[in-house]
C-alpha cells in the first residue's frame, strides 16, 4: 500500500474520519465493558450519568477538567512547533511547589501576593522546560527523552520538599506542604458552588493563546516551524528563538495547572497532586486537534470520562483503569484519522 | 572515609552481581529499542510494553504455565502492542512520537485492566516462583567472577546471550543489513528490491516482544510479584541507553552494565555515613540525572541512523 497526499480534503473527510475515531472508541469500550461482565450499554450510560447526572458531578467534571486545559494547552502549543514536550507533569509541580514557597510566606498584601504565586509558578515551569529546550537548540538532544526523564527527578524532588524543608509540621507525620494561607485561595466562580476560578483563568489562557496562534507573529512563526524548520529558518525565521520562546510559554500554561491545583483545590502540595494531569494533557491536545479552544472542550470530555468512570466502576464493578484504555485507544484513533483525513490510501 | 566505603562496595562480588542482574532487564528492552531505530522506528512504546510483559508473563506463571512459558507469553503479548505500533508508524505514517505515548498509554492502562479484573480486591498481589540463581559449572568456581558473573538466572544469561545473537544479525547476516539499510537510506532499500514496509514492521515486532520481555524479567527473575508501577520509567531510561550506546549493541550491553552498576552503587551509597546525611531521594534521582547527562555528553559525537523517524512512503521524494 502507499498515502497519497489530498490537496484540498473535502469538510466531510477532515471532520468525518474524526468523528468515525469516536464511535470506534465507544465501540471499544463496549466490548471491554461486555469483557469484564458489565452489560456494555449500560455501563457506558453510568460514566455519562457519572459525569454530567447531579449538579454535583458536573462540578466535579469542571473542576477536573481545570488542570487538563491548562497541560492540554502547554502540550497543543509545543507541539504545533514541533517541540516534544512530555515533561508537563514536571511543569506542573513546578509550579505547585512555587505557589507553596510563595503562598506559606507571611506577606500580609493579599492582593499582591496572589498574582505573584502564578507568576512565580510561571516562570518555575518555564524554567523547567528551558533546560531540555536549550540542550535540543545547543547540542541537539532528543527533548522526548531528557522532558520525560525529568518527570521522575522532578517528582523525587517534591517528595524530598513534602518530607523536609516544606513539610507541614502540624501535618501529624503525612508528607504534605504546609497549607497555603485560606486568604490566598482562588475564590470561588459563584458563590456556594465548588468550583473556584482556576476554571475561569483555564478558559482566559485558551482564548489567550488562541488569538496569539491566530493573530501574532509569534504564533505564526511557531507555525511556520512546526510545519517544516528548514523552509523556517531559509525565510529568515530565527527557529532556535522560537523554539525557546514556545517551550517558555509550554512550561509557564502547564505549571498554571499545578498552581490552580494547590491555590484553588487542594490547598497544600503532595506527592500525588497530580494523576498524571501532564501525560493525560497529551491526549487532550490530540483530540482536540491541536486548537487552543478545542483544548477546552476535550478536557471537559477527558475530564467526563474520568469522573464518570469513577462512578461507573463503584456501580458496576468495572476496573476504573477502562477510562485509562478508552483515552489511548481515542488517541490512537484520533492519529489514525487525522492521517487518513490528509492522506488517501492506494493498494497497489 | 567515604572513599574506603566507595572502594568496598567496588571490590565486592555481590555489588557487581546485583549490577549485572539489574542490567538484565534493561539489556532486553535496549536490545529491542535498538532494533526498532536501526530500522528507522523510534518506539516510544517501550515503558507501557515492558509493564505488558511484566504482567502478562508472571499472570501466565501464577495461571500454571512454565517460566519459560511465561517468558514466551510476554513476548507475544510485546509483539501484540508491536503489531499496533508499527502499523500506525510504519504503513500509515504516522507521528511516531504520538502513537509511541499511545501505545505505552495502552498497554499500562490494559495490564492493569486485566490486572485487576482477573484479582478484584486483592490487597498484596500473589508470588510465585521466580527463576533461581544457576551456577555455571566450573566458571561459577572461579574466585570474584564466579560470584559477580556466573551464578545468576538463566534469564539474565539468556539477556547476554540476546545481545550477542542481535549483534550478529545485525552485522554479519544480509537480513541484518537489509535492517539496517532501511533505517540509513529506505529509498535505496527499496530500490534494491527490499521491501521497507515488510523490515521496519518486522523490526519494531521482535523489537518490543524483547522490551516485553524486559519488563517480565522484572516480575519473573527479580521480584517475583506483579505491582503497579514497578517499570517506574526503566523504558525511558533504555532509550537513552541506546543513544549512549550510539545504536551498537555491545555498546548498549556495556552502558546497560554501567548504568545498572551505579543504580547497585546508589541503593549501597544509601547505607553508608552519606546515605545518612544526603535525602534517599537524591539517590533514587541520580540513574534519571545519569541517563541525562550521558545522553548530553554522546549526542554529539552519535551516528544516528539517518532515517530515524522519517516515515518512507513510495513513489514521494
């Protein structure tokens, strides 16, 4: 077989196939539901119920969905330049750590002291990407490994930071931060709901970094890398400043999420804050095709899927590890199609 | 002080023992990896398909089968996610890095699946009976290397062994240069009738049945038990591996062997006067920081073959 490439894909193949990677995704999931003993219609009915059946659980799907926007975005921005960012998960405790060091400190200028957390988490998390981006711009290592490789540095680091210099001393022994002061908590979007402005910020950032993709040289530029560094850098295009710039913005959107996780949820830092946001912040970039706005909307969907599975596995006693399966056979699908929607297959 | 301590972890034979058995998993994984990118594949795949073996080969054990039985389930079940990989990549295209995160997505996210499906509600998972240690008749006698080299399990024998046979093939047989020839220049592959489609795919199958079975040496040969998490990023760490070992075999071997061998000397550091002053984590950090620093120091001077990642489609130039 050989792709042939589709000049002008028709609207009805470009959102077509996507759409077929979702009902194959259902598909899936039946069978796995119907494999473990569940009857699949109804299980798939329980995560939407789980998801989106009570006020409560659609605030808890919002409030999930929260840190996905922001690592979905930190991961959709890299790689549309190319940048192979897998280190979100390290940004994202960047910038949690950040929001404690700065949080735990006694200011007494409120107003001040909050922005200053972000900032700080922002620049933590930049931080920690400009490393692997200035060994790639440099010397030409691989930034996969040296992003995922210091996901587990950074993480025995937190777990060094819980159990010593930030320990929380009324904290009866658990390795968890010293709380951040109540006064400096995101409040909440509505008064009496749980749901506190992290969401709002996620959605801020989105439309954000949609209008500078859409509207700013910088994120033309970051385009025109992505798509071929070679042609960039023959048009005068500087790739290396480019480079760096996006993976300052990447790692500043990822490490939003660890501050709006410690600051608007949680209140301290562990060693567990986050699930995994970082990696699952890849599966969102991906379904959402890599659209700033689209990032939204696939974590609300990835975000429904976990919670919903939550609910679904204490209803009928599937393993909550099918939300896990259903996201990466989604990818998977989702590749498949986005391939498939450019390229036309020739058997020959 | 600290020197004396050093140097008696360095002479003694049980440290080189317990370093040649932690390299044993990482030299099948690396093995396969290097195969994969010899062929032109980069296959991210690798973490969740060694937690697939991992599983997969001690559930085969704990249902009855053989230990080589198991070994073989695993590399079956690594040739499955294998199949899947060089699928998307390699006929379709596809970005390998996306689909290579996919499918280490996958794989982890069904062995727990299946992991917890067939033992609901267990609290510790169930042993069994792991391969003993095997002394080589004579060698084994031998005063230091006896110890150290010859008196480990069949599996990590079978791990060198592997390394030699992947080395052969790859140099001194035409399917290895076929191999090699489709990661250095596919077109001119094809042109001398070889089919690109047909090795890469090959390639990238056998390759992650090793990284599979890889992972069931972790729960065959060293722990003896299934648990989440127990792969802790050994696959990432193979892949700076085979840049470290600038795509060679033996190379691969004996980075493998020196990395394994200050992961031995970081859990002995931690039981001297220095494990009582510096935090465990540092330790635990340090094969991580490691990987990165010898990845940075070798990417300069490393033949990358020409071909890695680049999807080959015929009939576009």
């Amino acid at each position: 077989m050989r792709l042939e490439a589709i000049p002008n894909p028709s609207s009805l193949r470009r959102y077509g196939f996507p759409a077929l990677a979702i009902v194959a995704t259902v598909l899936v999931a039946s069978v796995l539901s119907w494999v473990a003993g569940a009857e699949p219609f109804a299980t798939l009915g329980l995560i939407v119920k789980g998801a989106t059946g009570s006020r409560l659980a659609i605030l808890e799907t919002l409030n999930r969905a929260t840190p996905l926007i922001f690592t979905g975005l930190a991961v959709a921005v890299a790689f549309r330049a190319k940048l192979w960012n897998i280190g979100a998960e390290a940004q994202l405790y960047a910038g949690a750590v950040m929001t404690v060091v700065i949080g735990t400190s006694a200011w007494g200028v409120v107003w001040l002291q909050l922005p200053l957390m972000a900032l700080g988490a922002v620049a933590a998390g930049a931080l920690v990407l400009l490393g692997p981006v200035l060994l790639k711009t440099r010397f030409g290592v691989d930034e996969v490994v040296t992003t995922l490789l210091f996901n587990f540095v950074m993480l025995l680091f937190v777990s060094w930071l819980v159990e010593g210099p930030l320990k929380d001393p009324m904290g009866m022994g658990w390795p968890k931060s010293t709380p951040v002061d109540r006064d400096l908590r995101l409040p909440r979007m509505v008064e009496g709901l749980r749901l506190h402005w992290g969401f709002g910020l996620a959605l801020i950032a989105a439309v954000l970094v949609w209008l500078m993709q859409a509207r700013t040289v910088l994120g033309y530029e970051i385009r025109a890398v992505g798509q071929n560094a070679r042609a960039a850098r023959f048009a005068g295009i500087p790739v290396n400043s480019v480079l760096v710039k996006t993976a300052l913005l990447s790692g500043g959107l990822a490490a939003l999420a660890g501050f709006s996780e410690v600051a608007g949820l949680k209140g301290h830092l562990t060693r567990d804050l986050s699930p995994g946001f970082g990696y699952t912040g890849i599966i969102v970039a991906m379904l959402a095709l890599l659209h700033p706005l689209g990032v939204v909307v696939a974590a609300l969907f990835v975000a429904g899927i976990f919670v919903g599975a939550d609910s679904m596995s204490r209803a009928a006693g599937v393993p909550t590890y099918l939300a896990d399966i259903l996201l990466a056979v989604a990818l998977l699908f989702m590749v498949l199609a986005l391939g498939l929607s450019r390229y036309r297959v020739v058997w020959k | 002080m600290e020197m004396m301590a050093l140097w008696e972890i360095l002479i003694s034979a049980s440290f080189w023992a317990a370093a040649i058995r932690i390299a044993s998993p990482l030299i099948f994984a690396t093995l396969g990896e290097l195969l994969c990118e010899r062929a032109g594949v980069l296959n991210l795949g690798i973490e969740g398909i060694m937690v697939m073996g991992a599983f997969t080969g001690w559930f085969a054990v704990y249902l009855g089968l053989p230990l080589w039985g198991g070994v073989a389930v695993a590399f079956a079940s690594g040739m499955v996610f294998g199949l899947l990989h060089a699928t998307l990549t390699v006929p379709f295209g596809l970005s390998q890095h996306v689909v290579g995160l996919g499918v280490t997505l996958l794989a982890t996210a069904t062995a727990y699946f299946a992991y917890r499906l067939a033992l609901p509600q267990v609290t510790s998972p169930p042993r069994i009976d792991p391969f003993q240690p095997l002394p080589v008749p004579i060698l084994s006698d031998i005063p230091f290397f006896g110890p150290a080299l010859f008196t480990q399990t069949a599996l990590t024998y079978a791990a060198f062994g592997l390394a030699l046979v992947v080395g052969v093939v790859l140099y001194r047989t035409p399917l290895g240069l076929a191999v090699r020839a489709v990661g250095e220049n596919p077109a001119a592959a094809a042109a001398q009738g070889l089919s690109v489609t047909g090795l890469r795919m090959g390639a990238v199958v056998v390759g992650s049945g090793f990284m599979a079975v890889g992972g069931a040496f972790l729960t065959l040969s060293a722990f003896s038990s299934f648990f989440f998490d127990m792969v802790n990023g050994r696959g990432w760490i193979c892949i700076a591996l085979v840049v470290f070992g600038a795509w060679r075999p033996g190379k691969a071997v004996l980075g493998a062997v020196l990395f394994a061998a200050f992961d031995a000397g970081q859990v002995r550091l931690q039981q001297t006067e220095l494990g009582a002053v510096l935090p465990y984590q540092l330790f635990l950090a340090l094969p991580f920081i490691l990987s990165i620093v010898a990845l940075v120091i070798m990417s300069r001077r490393a033949e990358v073959p020409a071909a890695l990642m680049v999807p080959y489609n015929k009939g576009e130039r």
